[in-house]
C-alpha cells in the first residue's frame, strides 16, 4: 500500500495582487515541507516582499489561497487573523523592545502562558543561541549579531510552524554573517520549521535554500534546488542573477547558430531567429598563440577563437581577464584561479566546453 504524500507545512496558490493596476504578485504558487527552506530570490521590487506580506496576513491577496498544514488560512472570503495563523516573522530590522529585557523581549508572545513556562520557553531559547548569560541584559548592551540570534528566538518562541524571514542578515557585518545564518537554519530545522527566506542576494540563497524561486515583475519564472537552478536556467536573465555572463549573438541558420566557437544547436527555433550564446567567466578556456595558431578543434571544446587581451586584474583568489575577439569584436571575460595578468594586446586562443554554454532565443527578437 502506499504511503500518501507528506501535508505541505505552508502551500500558497495562485497568489495575486496588484496596486494601481499594476501586478505586483501574480500568479504565485510556492509548497514548504516541515523543516524545508525555500528562498525568494529577486531583484528589488518583483515582488518579494509583498508576497510574505499575504501569507503574514498584514496584506490582502486580491485572489488565491494560503494554506497551513493543509488547513485554509487565507482566501478572498476567509481570513485567519496573523496572530492565529502560527506563523513567525523575522525581518532585516530586527525591532526588539528598548524598553524590555532580553527575556522579557523572548517571552513576549507567550503572554496567555503562565509566567513560570515563559519564563522557561525564553531561557530554553537563549541557551539555545547561546545568549542564556544575557536574560537580564537590555537589547542596547547587545551587538548586532547578538540582537539578531534575541530576534530569532523571539520569533521561535510560540513554535511557529512556518518562519518568514525577510532579508534578516543583511544589516549584519560580513564577518559574523555566515555564522549566524548557519546557526539560525540549524535552531529552524531543528524546531521542523517550514522556512520561506526573502533575499536579493544569490549566494545566500545558494548557501541557505534547499529549494529556490527566481521572482521576476511578479512571477517566480524558475523553481528547484539550487543546483539545477544554477546549471539548468530559463533564460539569459537567470544566468546573468546568479553570476556574470559571456553573451555571444549569433542568428539561427538550418537549425544552427554560427559563432566565432564554431557552430552551435539550437533546436527548435525558427530560421533567422537571433540568439545568445551564454556561458560563464569561469567556463573561458584559454590558450597561448603558436605562431598564429591555436589549439586544435575538438567535439567538446569546439573551434578555438584568436582574440587579443584587453586587461587583467588580480581580484584575490582569482584573475580577472577581459579580452576582445578578433572575428566580431565581442568582449569576453574569464577568471583564471591564482595569478595571472597577460599584457594588453597579448595575442591568446579561446574555448568554451560546449556543454557550460547555454543557448537562448534573444529577448524580444522575432525571427529575421
């Protein structure tokens, strides 16, 4: 007999919401399991926010559903109060009570409890983020870090069975916020807490996710693990997010696009139809000049293109090197591990392995 499917701890369907007649959310449908975190990942102002506003409940949704645990919450007729749909919220101003203790401030949504068992709860918590030495202390005597992990417990404190988190690490310096972040997804899981994270920034997504969705002007235009999101993108806009970009335009002719690389498939577009070569910075072999010739074409790498460097930069880990292809004067770039600067106007031979390029119907082009 087989086992039924596990109830989505938080399912939204089919959200919309638009102000002065303008989408803002549309058409959004996200599930989280108990203890999964998914991350909205997008540029500022497709609609993010506003989006962990409805499953809040501090915004109305102008039509779709939000479900907890398989129990309706929220739909244009039925309207769960935000204080009784179990849900924490979590944001970037982490918002602590100046006027309260640290345990005071943890304890403070666990007031219809009796004063023994918040008290409790809140010093359960703190010793859990390992600030059980400041229960008595005021949120002014704390650092930022330390106000985030008083934040999260709060948050925690009435076992919420979904945490919204609205870009909370991003006030905090560069050198705690790995840290912290690792510690708050570790308390979250542990507590098998649904967890949707709104972020701008992919490698927070990529570091934190078990599943993201790419938001665009309202949409979530791809959904998965981070891995295939980063290796399988939709189009030139998902590459370019989560990285930098090397485009080369080409145009389709018999089912292919001819470049300096040599030639690419591009199956199903129409003939005539212009596209983009799209691979990564990293992806760029590169080749010393022999008496003016290259390296050999092979099936994998495809045809080497002579090109001239333009300058490099050494950025730490990594070189940076940007070149200009002699045959259609496209600029490219690579990053090379380690050192490694060439002169201006060095000659060198570049490849892309053909299976880190990626090929897309340009934006808005029609076929010529």
């Amino acid at each position: 007999m087989n086992a039924l499917p596990e109830t989505p701890r938080l399912e939204i369907r089919n959200l919309k919401r638009a102000f002065d007649g303008r989408a803002v959310v549309d058409d959004v449908s996200l599930k989280i399991m108990p203890g999964q975190v998914t991350c909205l990942l997008g540029p500022s102002g497709c609609g993010k926010s506003t989006t962990l506003r409805l499953i809040a409940g501090v915004e109305m949704q102008d039509s779709g559903t939000i479900h907890v645990d398989g129990n309706l919450i929220c739909d244009t007729v039925t309207r769960v109060p935000p204080e009784r749909r179990e849900i924490g919220l979590m944001f970037q101003d982490f918002a602590l009570f100046p006027h309260l203790s640290v345990g005071d401030n943890v304890a403070y949504g666990l007031r219809k409890l009796p004063r023994a068992e918040r008290h409790a709860r809140a010093a359960e918590l703190l010793e859990r983020v390992s600030l059980s030495q400041y229960i008595n202390a005021y949120p002014h005597q704390l650092s930022g870090g330390e106000q985030q992990r008083v934040a999260l417990a709060r948050a925690l404190a009435p076992r919420p069975k979904v945490m919204l988190m609205d870009e909370p690490f991003s006030g905090l310096d560069n050198r705690l916020r790995d840290g912290i972040r690792d510690d708050t997804l570790r308390i979250l899981k542990d507590e098998d807490t649904a967890v949707l994270l709104v972020t701008h920034e992919p490698e927070e997504a990529m570091r934190m996710a078990d599943e993201i969705a790419l938001m665009r002007d309202g949409r979530i235009v791809q959904q998965g693990a981070p891995y295939n999101l980063y290796t399988r993108p939709v189009d030139l806009a998902s590459v370019s997010f989560f990285s930098d970009a090397n485009v080369i335009p080409a145009t389709v002719n018999g089912a292919l696009a001819l470049t300096p690389f040599g030639r690419f498939l591009a199956p199903g577009l129409a003939e005539g139809t212009p596209v983009d070569i799209v691979f990564r910075p990293q992806h760029l072999r590169i080749d010393f000049d022999r008496g003016g010739r290259g390296p050999l074409p092979t099936a994998k790498d495809g045809t080497p293109a002579r090109a001239k460097v333009v300058r490099a930069r050494f950025m730490g880990n990594e070189s940076l090197v940007e070149f200009v292809l002699d045959e259609g004067g496209t600029t490219l770039s690579a990053t090379i591990p380690n050192v490694f600067l060439p002169q201006p106007g060095t000659v060198m031979w570049l490849t892309v392995p053909r299976d880190r390029c990626f090929v897309f119907a340009r934006s808005g082009a029609a076929p010529s």
